[in-house]
C-alpha cells in the first residue's frame, strides 16, 4: 500500500499509519505478503559475555510494546512491517474479515443508536475547555454509566468512570496526607520549643571554679538532667518528621499511580480506535489533574511509536490531537466515498472506505452508513480479492471474467496489470504448446513432456493445454497420428494440405470407411480443382487471359477456401483487367435494376472475349427480360 511520508501531527496520515499500525496488534495469526519489508530490520544486537546481561536483553525484547518492534507502516504502498514480516493493510485475512463483517453488518441507526451519540455528543460538550465547571464535570461523570449500557460502548465508559473515581479518591488521600502533615508540623515545632526549654533549665547552682572536683560533678550531673529532659521531646522529634516524610511520599507515589493507571487507559482507547473515548478521557484528566504535567508515563517502544508517527512526543495532548485528526479523517473519508460511490467510481470509493475504516472503524460516521451502500463496496471488494486469488493460481480464464465484471462495475477499474498477467501467460502457454505439438510430430519425447510441464506452470487450468495434452497422448502409431492430423485439417477446410499428403492419409483411412468417404470427396474436388488449373495455364500460354481467368472463375465459384486456386485467379484478374471490369460493372447494373445499360456492357464483355460463357448467359437473361415475348 512507495515513499516515505514526513509524518506531522496535523497530517491525516499520520493519524491512519498509527492506526493501521495499532491493528496490526491482532494480525499475528496472518500470513505475510510475499513482497520483501519495507525496510531493513536492524542488526541483532552483539551477544554480551555475561549470561545475566543475555537474558536480561532477552527478556526485554519478548516483551516489547507490540511484539519485537515497533510496526512501520508505507502509506505509499499500504504495507506494514513488523517483526520481519510484511502485510498489506488492504489484503490479508484480518482486514478483509473485518472489513466484510462491516460491509454485511446493517447500519446502526436504530432509536438506542441515536440515545448513546446523544449522551457521548452531551459528554463532551460538558467537557469542553469553556465548559468544564465543576457543576458539567459533575454531570459528565453521571452520564457515563448511562452511556456504558448500550451495547456498542462494551462498558468502556464504566472502565473511564472507574479511573475518574480512583483519581478522585487519590486526590482526597492527598487532602487528607496534607492535613495531617500540617498537624504534625505543628506538633514537631512544640516538641523543638520544648526540647529547647528543657536544654536551658538548671536546678542547681554551679559551685565555685576553684572546686575542680565538685564542678565536674555538677556539670556530669547538668547533662545527665538535660539528656532526661530532652529525650521525650527527641524521641517524639524524630519521629515527627519521619511521619511527615512518609506521608510526602505516599502522596506522591498515590497520585503518580492514579496518573499512569489513568494514562494507561487513554492509552488503551487510543489503540482500540476508540477515538470519542479518548476525547472524553483527556478532557476528565485535565478537569482532575490540574498541575499541568500530561507526559505520557510509557515504555520505550510505546513512546517511539508515538514519536515516530505523530513526530511528538507522547503526551495527552498528543493523543487529543491526533484523535481530532483521526475524526476529522473519517468524516472526509466517508464524504469521498458517497461522493464516488454516486460517480461509479467503486475501485476509488472502496479504497475510501478502506481506510477510514482502518483509522476509525467505532466511529458513528462509519458505523451508520447504509447496508446498500456497503453491499456494493462488498461486491467490489470480494470480486478484487477473488481476481487476486485468480492470478496467485494462475487461473486466468476466471482471472479475464473477474476482470471484464469489474471494468462494468467500476468506471475507474485499472485493468492493465491483470490484463498484462492475463495476456502475457496465455501468449507464452501458446508458445510452449506449438513446440509441443512440433515435438510430438517429430516423435522428439523429451521435448515434447518440457515444453508440456512449462506450459501447465504457466497457465495449469489452459482449456488448450488439456485438449493438446489428450490429442498427443492419445496417438498411438503413426496412423492415428496421420487421423488426428486429417481430422484437424478437415476442420480447417485445409483441403489443399490434404491433397498434398494424400498418400499418407489414403493408408491411415483404410480401416474406417467412414473417413474414406471424406477423403474420397475432398481428393474428387481437389482433382477437379488442379484440373481448372491446369487448363487455365493452357489457355493462359496462348494468350488467353480472358478465358483463363473465366475458366479459374467458374472453379473458384465452388471452391473458394483453396489458396493455389485463390492465387491464380488473383493473378489473371490482373492480367484481363478490362474484361473482368466490364463483367463486373454488367452485373452489378443488372443487380441494380437497369437492364438497358446491363446488356450494353454484357455486349462489350463479349466484344472483349467472344467464347464467353458469363456475357453470353447475361445477355440471354437480359434480352428475355427485356422482350419476354420474343
């Protein structure tokens, strides 16, 4: 499905590669396309010395987003690679099971169709940048177990209802950590105050300097009183701030792990082309996480794909964007097909619809379409694929009618590739069967069985190839050679080869009275013809063209499909111009109804040439008709 495409954000491609990318998820069953990847795979990384390094690379590709890589997809030729593999978007068993449950599925335009856009459309507009109060939020969040009772939303808004409640419910942990902070604060700062109060406390009076031994005594008995005081007032400290540096972090491990689980899910939507869902998941997340941080929390590979396609990034903002887009693509894609559809152009308009399928299969423009407007997609579509099939197996007789069926249905149906596979098997087919034909006459088997097995590979189901196959196989001496060979000459009305080869078709008839019928009546002509011939060159050599071409005429009236009679009487038409003019010019006037002028002429023919057995026939006619009672 040729070149690269510069992928940007606002670019509807862009959104339609990451699609077609993301359905590739479930395609692992499918068989690849013979056609080589698009681009080359990377190089296996070297193999590192340690085991634990080895397993470690192992056990990280295994499980990678997606499978091994990232899928590239060619919007230029429709193809997508993946892990060594190569698919074509719009051939290959999972698309076209998809696609055709689509086209014979009927139009979901049903009352609850209606009631679920309605309650979806209100979601959204609840959640619009200049609408999201607290109040619309409040009522959005209502409306999504509403919306998740209809069948065709498969509880996704109870999946969205779920991580809006737990975000909520982090945030209300984060309230009450912050409260609980503040209290401990306050307390940590009493217990600082009282640690230093009792630090300054002093009893007892501090005896005089010159008294070394009863100072050392005070001052021992100073820090023994100050270490009891102080204790409870550490102790309970220390346990203070580690209190408020706990509670730190479980606010933020709580709100970091409501984040991903809810980036997980847009995510999900995202993926599933649940582009309505994700719209509505984005806007809840900025209504509930209001410090401004919408970078994606993703894995590598999850984060290249994204960057690779979009060209940004992956934030929230991103998935917003490209859902947007991927909307918008859809809705154009569905215009164009009623569009073409109305212009019978099927082959633009299935592609069309091919592909905003594959961007936006959930999507209500999509999904209301009417089941005849898909039929005929339908019809296009296995007859396509049927035509493909055709030629895979090389069966071209039905390959030409899918062919001639499709040009009547599409006005817009390119017929020069198939057509050019159609016309070039059955030309080299022919090639291989004359050989084989030339080689069973000159009893050459080797050659005959190859040039038989090339003509079977290159066209097996060739009506030819069968009856060529069973005519030469079924000879089995030269006699029935020499049957074969006169029947397929008498069907030719090649009366002449026969007569040429009488000898040998006299002794294969011998046993079949039958066909020595036909060769006896076929010999009876041809000896009458060579018998005008040859009295025609007589006359001829006296100079005679006149008679001579007369002579060939009247032979030539009964046998008219033999060549060597053909050529002489072209030969004496040229050389008795005059009279063959003025024969012709009296019969055609006599044709015409004009008697008087046809005699006139007759009368010059027989001027021309005197024996004249036409002229003196037309005159005769002529005068009868002319004066009937004479």
């Amino acid at each position: 499905m040729k070149p690269h495409f510069s992928p940007r954000l606002s670019s509807p491609i862009s959104v339609g590669c990451l699609a077609a990318a993301l359905l590739t998820g479930s395609a692992l069953a499918q068989v690849p396309d013979s056609q080589p990847p698009m681009q080359n795979n990377p190089p296996p990384a070297q193999a590192q010395p340690a085991a634990s390094s080895s397993s470690a690379q192992s056990s990280q590709k295994s499980g990678g987003f997606l499978g091994n890589d990232v899928p590239f997809f060619d919007p230029g030729s429709e193809l997508i690679a993946w892990d060594g593999k190569t698919w074509n978007i719009n051939n290959n068993r999972l698309f076209e099971a998809r696609f055709e449950k689509y086209l014979n599925a009927p139009e979901e335009t049903t009352k609850d169709d209606k009631q679920y856009q309605a309650i979806i459309t209100r979601i959204l507009d609840d959640l619009a940048p200049m609408n999201a109060t607290t109040q619309n939020v409040d009522e959005a969040f209502r409306l999504l177990p509403r919306a998740s009772a209809f069948e065709i939303d498969a509880r996704l808004c109870d999946a969205l209802a779920d991580a809006v409640y737990s975000a909520w419910r982090a945030e209300d942990a984060n309230a009450r950590l912050d409260a609980a902070n503040t209290s401990l604060e306050q307390e940590r700062k009493q217990n600082e105050w009282n640690a230093q109060m009792a630090a300054n406390q002093s009893t007892m009076t501090m005896p005089s300097t010159s008294n070394k031994t009863a100072l050392a005594e005070w001052q021992k008995e100073q820090e023994t009183r100050r270490t009891m005081t102080m204790q409870p007032y550490t102790t309970r400290l220390a346990e203070i701030t580690a209190l408020i540096k706990a509670n730190q972090l479980k606010s933020t491990a709580s709100q970091l792990q409501a984040k991903i689980e809810f980036q997980a899910l847009i995510v999900q939507f995202f993926m599933q082309r649940r582009f309505q869902h994700v719209l509505m998941a984005t806007r809840f997340y900025r209504s509930v996480f209001t410090q401004g941080d919408t970078k994606l929390q993703v894995g590598k590979d999850a984060r290249n794909l994204f960057a690779n396609t979009s060209g940004m990034p992956p934030t929230v903002g991103t998935l917003d964007s490209m859902a947007n887009e991927a909307i918008r693509d859809v809705k154009e894609g569905v215009e164009a097909y009623k569009f073409l559809l109305g212009k019978d152009e099927m082959d633009s308009a299935t592609r069309r619809l091919g592909e905003a399928f594959v961007v936006g299969e959930y999507m209500p423009e999509i999904r209301t379409l009417t089941r005849d407007d898909k039929r005929r997609a339908l019809d296009f579509a296995q007859k396509s694929n049927q035509l493909v099939s055709a030629i895979d197996v090389k069966d071209y007789a039905l390959a030409e009618k899918l062919v001639n069926d499709l040009q009547k249905t599409a006005r817009d149906f390119d017929s020069s590739k198939p057509m050019a596979a159609i016309e070039t098997a059955r030309t080299l087919s022919a090639m291989h069967i004359a050989k084989a034909k030339n080689a069973a006459v000159s009893g050459d088997k080797v050659t005959l069985e190859t040039e038989l097995k090339d003509a079977a590979e290159i066209w097996p189901r060739n009506p030819a190839l069968s009856e060529v196959s069973g005519l030469i196989f079924s000879q089995a001496d030269v006699q029935q050679k020499a049957l074969v060979d006169l029947d397929q000459l008498m069907s030719q009305h090649n009366y002449r080869q026969i007569y040429d080869d009488r000898m040998r078709f006299i002794a294969a008839v011998a046993l079949y009275p039958d066909r020595q019928a036909q060769l006896k009546k076929v010999l009876d002509n041809m000896q009458q013809i060579e018998g005008a011939i040859i009295q025609s060159t007589e006359i001829e050599r006296q100079g005679n063209y006149a008679g001579a071409w007369e002579n060939v005429e009247k032979t030539y009236q009964q046998f008219p499909d033999d060549s060597k009679l053909n050529q002489i009487r072209a030969n004496l038409t040229t050389e008795a111009a005059e009279f063959v003019r003025t024969l012709r010019t009296a019969e055609q006037l006599e044709k015409a109804g004009q008697p008087g002028s046809s005699l006139a002429w007759f009368l010059k023919a027989r001027q021309l040439y005197p024996a004249s057995d036409f002229a003196n026939e037309g005159i005769s006619r002529l005068a009868k008709k002319i004066l009937p009672n004479s």
